[in-house]
C-alpha cells in the first residue's frame, strides 16, 4: 500500500486539530478532528475555496441549528427536520461539497442538554472551525505538492509508453490482446493525467512575471497532453487494423515503419528539449526533411492505390490504411506545433524550468 502525500496530511491534520484542542480546553475535542478530516484538499487553491465555503456552511449550521433549539427544542424529529432544510439550503447555495460538515455541527449542537446552550453552542462552532483552520495550515506547509512535476512525469511516462508499443506493434511483434488490454489502461493514466493538468492549472502565481510563464505553460503542457492523445490514436488504429497492415507491400510497410519510428524517436527528443538536455534549435523531425518524408509517403501510397485498382487487388485495403495515415499524419502535426510551442517558451523562459523535470527523465 502506497500512502500518498494526502494521507499523510489527513493524520496531521486531525493530531494537530485535536492537539489544539486540547490545548485550548475545549470541550469534545474530537469534533476539531472530524472536522479537519473533511477540510484536507489535494491543492493549496483547492484548500482555501474549501476553507471559505466550510465556514460559510458551518456557519449556517450553527445558525439553522440555534434557531431550532431556540424555536422548537432538541429531539429526534427537529434535528431530522433541521438536516433537511440545510441540505436544501446548500444545494440552493450550490454549497453541496459542505453538506455533510455542516450536518456535523447541526447534530453537535442539537445535541446539547446543557443549561446555557448559546455557550455551548458557541463552543461547538469554534471546535469546528479550529478542526478546519488546522487542515488548511497543514496543507498550506506540510508537503506542499509539486504538481508540474507529477504533471509532466506522468505526461512523460505514458508517452514514453505509447512510443515502446508503437515500436512493437508496427513490427507485428506485439500481441493483440496485449496490446489492447494497455490501450485501455493508457486512456485510464490520461484521465489522470488530465486531474493533474486540472491541479496545476489552479495553483496561483503571485507576479506578473510568473503569471506570463505560467499561461505559457499551460498552453505548453495541454499540447503535450494532445500529442500524447495523438499518440495514443495512433497505437489504437496500428492494433485494430493490425491484420490489414501486414498485408502491405513491403516497401510500403516499409516507409511506414520507418516514419513511426522517426516520429517516436522525435516525440522523445521534445521532452529532452524541454527540460535542457537538447539544444531547442535541434529539430530532426521537422523542417524541409520532414515534409519531403510525408509527401513521399503520401506519393507511394496514391501509386498503391491506383496499382491495386488496375490490378483489381481486393487485399490492400484502402479504406483502413486511410485511417493509419490519417492518424500517424495528426500526430506529426501535434509533435510539429509541441515544438514550436517548447522553443518559444526556451527563448523566453529557460531559467524557469524547473530541475525536478530534468531529474524525470
């Protein structure tokens, strides 16, 4: 079992609530604990919108909660009657996430039997709202997440993936179900992938100049996510149409493999680029070599195709070679635009990459 940076702060987060409690001698303590276990967020952005919209909701808890007692008393059906009427009033409030802590503080206050309720009642407010001012604390200093490097280490890792796949596959030398059983767990790590784009993308800058390098990454970042997509379609489309694509002609096959196998070796190459350990002027898979390449694939294959029509050669199967060039020529155009996006982002912003990214690769 892996115990991730989220659990750990869950556990400090309710010692140190707890701990402050205690410290503070404040009755029922535990409330405090309960209540930083619903405030942990992955991010720091994330932890402070859910710090504002817990005390809003711990706030109209408490008061649906007074009014209540104060109104009707404390028992089973009024407490019943309360939850109710907050649980509407947070959906009205589109306050849904705080829901379940403020049904929290509506029960521990209602629950009182005590003589001087108003005191108790504000004991209890305070209890939960030192459970959650102690989960945002933790969060905002105790293992503070890096997400552009789970970013694009992730980014990198499936891609990385892919690219040993195609290499496999345009070879005939990969199983099937092999093949298709990692296809779907590639698109399940993209999914991830996208969350951590998300996270990254809602961490705040604090300068203008880190808010210009910031929109360029993100601009950099979701087109290394569309190429690893590409990518992806790519080693899809070589898997479904497996069997047609053996029945090439061998030269063709041939050209096929080898702009693969250019365009995979390419794809590597940006990443390095991107982190320092290649030039950003070094671009082998683009320019004038790169468009001669495409258009002498596309050539060979018009001639295929007018050769099997004169020869009446029902086995090159034009339609599903169509959609393997189709695929492999998207995916040439995404790694072309990746690398003008990663050179202008060198020319003008080398110094903030970060050296965890070097360190990934």
């Amino acid at each position: 079992m892996r115990l991730g940076a989220r659990i750990l702060k869950t556990g400090v987060a309710i010692s140190l609530a707890l701990f402050l409690a205690n410290l503070l001698e404040l009755p029922s303590p535990v409330f405090a604990g309960v209540a930083a276990i619903f405030a942990i967020q992955p991010s720091i952005y994330r932890s402070y919108l859910t710090l504002l919209d817990q005390i809003y909701g711990n706030l109209i808890g408490a008061a649906i909660a007074i009014i209540f007692v104060l109104t009707l008393g404390s028992n089973y059906l009024t407490i019943g009657a309360a939850a109710i009427l907050a649980i509407a009033l947070m959906l009205k409030l589109k306050l849904e996430n705080t829901v379940p802590l403020t049904l929290v503080t509506i029960i521990i206050i209602m629950d009182s039997h005590s003589a001087n309720f108003l005191t108790f009642a504000s004991l209890r407010i305070g209890t939960v709202m030192l459970g959650i001012l102690s989960a945002f604390v933790v969060n905002m200093i105790f293992l503070p997440p890096k997400y552009e490097t789970r970013l694009f280490t992730s980014i990198h890792e499936v891609s990385e993936e892919v690219i040993r796949w195609i290499r496999v596959s345009i070879r005939h030398a990969s199983d099937h179900a092999s093949v298709k059983e990692d296809i779907d767990k590639l698109t399940e790590k993209l999914l991830k992938v996208d969350q951590w784009y998300l996270f990254y993308k809602e961490e705040r800058s604090y300068t203008k100049k880190q808010q210009y390098a910031k929109a360029r990454k993100l601009v950099l970042y979701r087109q290394m996510i569309a190429t690893s997509k590409k990518s992806l379609e790519v080693l899809r489309r070589l898997n479904r149409f497996e069997n047609e694509l053996m029945e090439l002609p061998d030269h063709f096959h041939m050209m096929v493999q080898e702009r693969l196998e250019s365009l995979a070796s390419y794809h590597e190459q940006l990443y390095m680029k991107y982190v320092g350990k290649l030039r950003p002027d070094h671009s082998e898979g683009s320019g004038a070599d790169a468009i001669m390449k495409r258009n002498e694939v596309m050539t060979i294959f018009v001639k295929e195709i007018n050769l099997a029509h004169e020869e009446n050669d029902d086995e090159f199967s034009v339609y599903h070679l169509m959609h393997v060039l189709s695929a492999i020529l998207d995916y040439e155009e995404q790694l072309e635009h990746l690398d003008l996006l990663i050179i202008a982002y060198l020319n003008y912003h080398a110094e903030e990459v970060d050296s965890d990214l070097e360190n990934s690769i």
